[in-house]
C-alpha cells in the first residue's frame, strides 16, 4: 500500500538508448500527470508503464455485467463524447487491449479490484455495484480535461484494492423552497457516482412546496406546487419578488429518476414531511389543519405577495404553527399519498420527517386534547409519537421501514425506526444507545448550506461550515462503544436550499465539500490526511470542470 496518495508516475529510463531516452523524456513529462482518486482507495500500488487507451481500446463483459460496460460508455461519451466497442466475453475473446469487467465468486459485496497493466485494464468484483464502482475510479485514473486525447492517453499501471467503510453513504436534497429540474436531479445523481456516495435523501414536500405528484389529490401540486412570491435575501427580507413561482414532478418523471440512479447503484429514499412543514399540503387541503377555516399566520415581519385570506403556501423560511392534525382525515390522507409513493420508489425506507412540528396549534385544538386523554398520552410531544408510530405501523405493514429527524425521539420513539441525527450528534447517540439504527447528519459537520468562508461570499443560512471541518468529521460519535458503532450506519450531508435558487447556487455549495465527505465515509480512517487531500484540490478542481459543474475554489 502507497501511504502518499498523489504519486508521479514514472517512466524507467533506460540511459544506454540515447534516442530513446529523450523520447521518453517527453512522454514522461506528458505522464507526470497526479494520480487522484477521490475517495482515496484503501489500497492502491503504482506499476511500472502505461496502458494505452485509444480506439483500438475494447470493452470485454459478459451478460451478467454487461450493464457496468454500457455504463463505462455512458460516462466515456458524457465526459469525452467517444464510446468504446464492446466484446462479448467468451473463452476464446482475445483480452489484448482491452477493458475487462470480470464478476467473481467471493469476497466482500462491495469490494472492487482494478489492475491496469501494459496491456490491459481488468475490474474485477463479486458484485456489480463493486464492478460500478471499480469503474468510477477507472474514469479518475483517465485525463481531467478532453483535449488532446484524439490520439489515445496513457493509462498509468496500478494496482488498487478497494471497498467502502460505511454502508450509507448520503447526499439529501431539499426541493420544496427552491425547485430543480429532472435534469439538474440527473446531474446530481452523477455527482454522488463519481464519488461512490450510493443513498439519494430526496426531500419532496415543505412549506414553500408540495413537488410530487400524487394522483389521488391533485390539488398537492396543483395548488401546493406554487407560492405567489418569494422573500427576497434573508428572512424576513427586504422585500418580495411577487414571482409565481414552482413546479413539481410528475410520477412518469420520478420513475425516471430512480430508474437513472438505479443504473448508478443509487438508491433513492423520498422524503414526505409530517406532521410539521406542511403548509403546502394544507393549502392545497384545509381539512388537513386542525382549525382549517383560519387563515394561514402571515408574520407582519414577512413582506408578503398577493392574497393573505385563506391556507396559503409559505413565501419565507422557517418554522410554521400550522401542522397537520391528527385526525382520521389525515391519516387516510397520509397513507394514500405513502401508497403512491411506495409504489414510485422501491427504497426499504421511507422517511416521514417529524422535525421541528410546533405544537401550539395541538394545544389550541380541542380535538387534540381530547385524543390525548383518550389514548392516555402524556402531551403533545405523546401525540407526536403516537402519529409517527401510527405511521409506521402502516409502513411496516407494506414491508418498509421509517427514518425520521432526530425529534422522533421524543414522547417515545416509534420501534423499528431509523434516526436520522441533525441537531447534534446526541440524538444519535440516543439512539444507538436504544439499539436504533442511525444515520449522522450533524449540522455542524456535514451541513452544506452553510457558508465556506468566514465572511459568507454570497446569500447562505448563517454558520460556517469550511472544508477542513468536513474532512476531519468521524460519523461514528466517541461516547459509543464498540458494540454500539454498528448502529450507525453512516452518514449524510444536507443540501437545504432556502439560499439556493439555482443549480449553480448548489453545485457551488457543495463542492469541494461533497468530495471531503466522500473520503470521510468511503475511505479507511487512519489513512485519511487533510494536508494530502488539500494538495489534491487542484486536481479535483480540473475533474469539477470535466463534470461540467460550479465549485467553490476553497485555497489549499
Ligand atoms: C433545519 S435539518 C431544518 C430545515 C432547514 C434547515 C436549515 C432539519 C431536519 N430541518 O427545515 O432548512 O434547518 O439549515
């Protein structure tokens, strides 16, 4: 094992052929490009010489992989616009100059082994998503710019062996308070393959925005689908746009999605918000609040667009005391959108929300107290519980299971959930303590819509979240013995995006930090190095720009 990550590669100069030598002093200067994987391989030795990846290259899989060899191509045309043969391996295919996919019959599911010598490139795996991921670090060993490749580009000789530390490696995405197009969602997912992050947090319905089409209730994205103007800067604002602004997906564009990041080994988990951030849901359907003639509380803070009168969708951030009432309405309501939604999203999990839901509306409400009292709850944090729980019966029911922000916690957390931990690295370890799977989601660590400078260089949430902080994370919390760790599961950054109102916005947000925490949760911990990977930076930036993404150039 190479303990220096960015290794020259080298050429063996063989002084006795005086022409050869300049030769290859030429090729070597063209080859001392750095080798840069990121996430950092646990195991990876350099070779002697190059493979030669041109025209002539050939692709060489058999069925049972033939989709990571498409997928090879897939990748090869989006970042170089060319695509290589592929040969049908059988015992008689010729594997000169080729690039071989191999399944094999043991090892670890996701471990990966690439060997790329003279002749050729092999990626071997038990498992195809180990194949996918063996092939993600091929396309890093490849040029990070498309010029100049006409020719062919040597391919330097190395030897890597490769699987990741934690199962749940996570990128979430709010679209409620800014929308984002399939497209963007596509490019996104390719972002998370590059790095071998495999779980996308899709977060789908807020105050600001109801984005799922669901069939049985129209009126979701019809009329929670929209707001009639957004805060312009930070809450409260200087003022509003007055633009109608929205959009949703429809179900045909989300089978298309999670079909995308199927091929990507991504597995989608949706997020449907309850019982708090709901305002859009309540004004598509009243019957949803427990006082649904009232008016929707507009703070006199807000600058506000277009009528007050009635439930409206939320044009500024925040917390809302309008929340969804525990009734038998809402629970129909609930588990006939989860109906459509299981069927959209084949993930084992669900997640159902359950933060920040202010309960003055539950006291207010005489229907509250009095379900209270008859299920003998203890209060409004009771009633909370009872409605997680409620829900998750239903949920396991189908044969999925629930994850929740950490204030499932409180009142009693629902059995079989998953806790996803954001306030802090308690609720985790709470969690863990209760023998309950966690996901670490700690906002001062891995929260991507706070600012990457001290003086924040444009319109963000507030906190300061650098670089350094990101790499230097350990998702598994100090206070958990050994036989607690395995709980967690691994962990997520979160992309909230009141501050983002464009792609550029987010890929700006997100970059270089994404590629800090994809070592974090990929690569072995003791071999991680902040100064190394900071050395590395300019090289992720010249991959960034090959991506085609916006990235914050952070100094190294
Ligand atoms: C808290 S994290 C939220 C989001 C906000 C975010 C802003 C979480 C479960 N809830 O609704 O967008 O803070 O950083």
């Amino acid at each position: 094992m190479f303990p220096i990550k960015a290794i020259h590669t080298q050429l063996l100069i063989m002084k006795k052929f005086f022409p050869v030598f300049f030769l290859l002093i030429s090729v070597t200067t063209f080859c001392q490009t750095n080798v840069v994987i990121v996430p950092q391989p646990v195991s990876m030795k350099m070779g002697t010489g190059n493979f030669t990846f041109d025209k002539a290259t050939r692709i060489v899989a058999s069925k049972s992989d033939m989709h990571e060899a498409t997928m090879l191509n897939v990748y090869l045309k989006k970042l170089y616009g060319f695509t290589l043969p592929v040969k049908s391996a059988t015992a008689a295919t010729n594997n000169e100059h080729s690039i071989i996919f191999k399944l094999t019959s043991s090892g670890k599911k996701d471990e990966y082994h690439l060997d790329v010598d003279a002749n050729k490139i092999t990626i071997r795996s038990p498992s195809n998503e180990g194949l996918f991921y063996g092939m993600q670090t091929l396309l890093q060993l490849l040029p990070p710019t498309k010029e100049n490749i006409a020719d062919g580009f040597p391919v330097p000789a190395v030897s890597i062996d490769d699987y990741p530390r934690f199962q749940y490696r996570g990128m979430h995405l709010d679209v409620g308070r800014h929308f984002f197009d399939v497209d963007f969602i596509k490019k996104y997912l390719d972002y998370m393959a590059y790095q071998k992050y495999n779980t996308f947090h899709w977060h789908l319905t807020e105050d600001q925005g109801w984005r799922i089409q669901i069939k049985r209730y129209p009126k979701l994205t019809s009329v929670g689908g929209y707001r009639n103007g957004t805060i312009i800067g930070h809450y409260p604002g200087t003022g509003n746009d007055s633009i109608h602004y929205g959009g949703f997906y429809t179900q045909e564009q989300i089978k298309e999605i999670v079909k995308y990041a199927k091929d990507r080994f991504i597995t989608i988990i949706p997020e449907i918000e309850m019982p708090g951030h709901a305002s859009a849901a309540i004004a598509a359907y009243p019957q949803l609040s427990c006082f649904p003639d009232q008016s929707t509380e507009i703070s006199p803070r807000v600058p506000w667009a277009g009528s007050r009168v009635g439930k409206q969708v939320q044009q500024a951030w925040g917390v809302f005391p309008d929340v969804f009432c525990p009734s038998e309405y809402t629970f129909k309501f609930i588990e006939n959108v989860l109906d459509e939604v299981m069927q959209l999203f084949p993930s084992k999990y669900i997640h159902i929300g359950g933060d920040e839901c202010p309960k003055t509306y539950w006291k207010k409400s005489a229907f509250c107290q009095k379900l209270i009292k008859e299920k003998h709850l203890k209060d409004e944090n009771g009633l909370q519980s009872y409605f997680i729980q409620r829900i998750e019966k239903y949920l396991n029911s189908k044969g999925r299971r629930i994850i929740g922000w950490d204030e499932i916690l409180e009142g009693g957390l629902a059995p079989n959930a998953t806790v996803m931990s954001w306030r802090g690295e308690q609720g985790g370890i709470d969690a863990a303590e209760q023998h309950h799977d966690v996901i670490m989601t700690p906002g001062k660590y891995v929260y991507f819509d706070h600012a990457q400078t001290k003086n924040s260089d444009s319109l963000t949430i507030g906190g300061y979240l650098p670089l350094d902080t990101v790499y230097n994370y350990h998702p598994v919390p100090k206070e958990l013995n050994d036989s607690l760790a395995h709980y967690i599961l691994g962990a997520q950054a979160n992309v909230w995006t009141e501050y983002m109102a464009n792609p550029q916005k987010v890929e700006y947000m997100i970059f270089p930090r994404m590629s800090a925490l994809s070592e974090v949760l990929w690569s072995p911990k003791d071999s991680r190095n902040l100064d190394e990977f900071k050395e590395e930076l300019p090289d992720m930036y010249k991959r960034y720009q090959l991506w085609g993404t916006n990235y914050f150039k952070s100094l190294p």
